[in-house]
C-alpha cells in the first residue's frame, strides 16, 4: 500500500527545494530524449507557479529556435507546458 505525504507535509518539502528553471530545463531536455526514443511527439511538464515567468519565457523561446512547438498554459497553481515536434 502507498503512504502519501499530508499536504501540509507537502508544501514544506516545495518550500525548502530552492528549484530554479536550470533543474527543470535538465529534466524537460531528459524527457523530450526519453519521448523521441519511443516514438513519442509531445512532452508534458508541470513547473511550479514560483518560477519566473520571463525564465518560462526564455525557455519557450530557446526551444522554438531549436524547431519545437511549444504550447505554455498558465493554471491557478502552476504553469503546464507542452512540447512538441512533427
């Protein structure tokens, strides 16, 4: 049986991780690889509603001069950003 973290728990761990767009960058690269070597054309990623917006906006731009598709969407608690290729 999985045991889940309280929500409180939760939102302690969040605010002592000191995550910055270069942690999520290096996943979202790992995913986008892990995505194309299955055959896959999108990436899905959920980044935290602290970040910068304009870190969001360079990341979006840097991976539309590299060819990719980029649909970002801005929720009430987080960001969602999809990538895609074709």
């Amino acid at each position: 049986m999985a045991n889940f973290l309280t929500a409180e728990q939760a939102k302690v761990y969040s605010d002592h991780a000191k995550l910055d767009i270069e942690l999520y960058k290096q996943r979202l690269a790992s995913l986008i690889e892990e995505n194309a070597k299955q055959g896959n054309t999108a990436v899905f990623t959920v980044l935290p509603k602290h970040l910068p917006l304009e870190d969001i906006r360079n990341l979006s731009a840097q991976l539309t001069d590299l060819g990719y598709q980029v649909r970002f969407e801005l929720n009430e608690f987080f960001y969602s950003f999809n990538v895609y290729w074709i």
